[in-house]
C-alpha cells in the first residue's frame, strides 16, 4: 500500500490505519501560534459505519488503502444473497445482504450499484440517491379522509415498508429517497 503524508489528505481518501479502514469525510490542517503544526480529521470505518476523531501530527505518512470501485448491475436474489455482475467484464459476484445495508431495501432487477472493494471484502456499496418502485400492498385512501399531509403505510416491490400520502394506491410507481427511505412524488 503507498504511505501518503498527512498535509496530502483530503475528503473521500481512504486509510488503512491500525485499527481499520477509514474513509476522510473532513480535515482540517492548524497551525497554532506555538508548537508544531497538526492535521484534524473526521474519518468513516468503511466496515461498521462508526465516526471518530483523530489528530495527526503535521508531515507524518500514513497508509492508503487502494478501493477497486466497479460498476455492478443487480441480477437477481438467490436465497438470500444478491447477485451482481460487472458491467464490463460481464464477471458474477454473490454479495450478502449485510455488505449491501440499507441499500438493499431499494434494489431491483438491472438496477446499478457502484461497489467499492478492498481486495476481496466488499467495504461499500453506493445507489443513485432515488430509486423508482412500485407498491405492492397499501390501505385504500377513504373518502372525505383528506388531511393536508396525512400519511399511511404501504409496502415497496422490494418489501420495504415507507409512509405515502392518503392518494396512492396499489400498482402506482412511485420515487423513494434511498439515503432516508422517504417518500419523495409519484411517477
């Protein structure tokens, strides 16, 4: 792995530190008035989602971690796996659910997914900030029950349960948030 300085960090770098795999969401280089210079980070463990503090002396190296980021298209669910393949080299990977998270809860048949790897470990999986999905199962809206933003519940394709407006029905397409799951307008 190449040893980079500190003063060359920036945002979205990863680091194989001793005790893991960090992504830089934010730093921040101070130099105070005495004493030696220091860089302040913000860092993201790529494994558990966990964010920690940690300060770094001014100049000194540290390990960057080299993430294979491919473009993956979403095939079919085996069991209880996910099934991928490369868009270029046409190459099959069975992904379980916990590497995916949440981005799970919004994949369908040919959807594209960016995943990043670290030799074999699948550390990160990225999805378009909105995913298209038709519902399956939901209460119908009741006549003269219009309150200006009421909500009820309604179940995805994919089985994931979201709140909807009174209005959507069965069979409608609708857009999701996949970063908070919310209900963004039907299409």
């Amino acid at each position: 792995m190449p040893a980079i300085s500190t003063n060359d960090l920036k945002n979205g770098i990863s680091l194989l530190l001793d005790n893991g795999l960090f992504t830089v969401i934010e730093f921040q280089h101070v130099k105070p008035g005495k004493g030696g210079a220091f860089v302040r980070t913000k860092l993201r463990n790529l494994r558990n989602g966990n964010v920690i503090e940690k300060t770094f002396n001014a100049g000194i190296r540290v390990e960057q971690a080299i993430l294979d980021k491919r473009d993956m298209q979403f095939l079919y669910k085996d069991g209880d796996d996910f099934v991928f393949m490369d868009t270029e080299t046409y190459d099959q990977m069975t992904v379980v659910p916990v590497a995916l998270g949440d981005a799970a809860d919004y994949l369908i048949e040919s959807a594209t997914a960016v995943i990043a790897l670290f030799g074999d470990e699948i550390v990160s999986v990225e999805i378009p900030a909105s995913a298209e999905l038709t519902i399956t199962d939901t209460e119908p809206g009741i006549q003269g029950d219009r309150v200006s933003g009421a909500r009820k519940p309604a179940t995805l394709q994919t089985g994931k349960v979201i709140q909807v407006p009174l209005f959507v029905v069965i069979g409608d397409k609708v857009k999701v948030d996949t970063r908070s799951g919310d209900y963004i307008t039907r299409v």
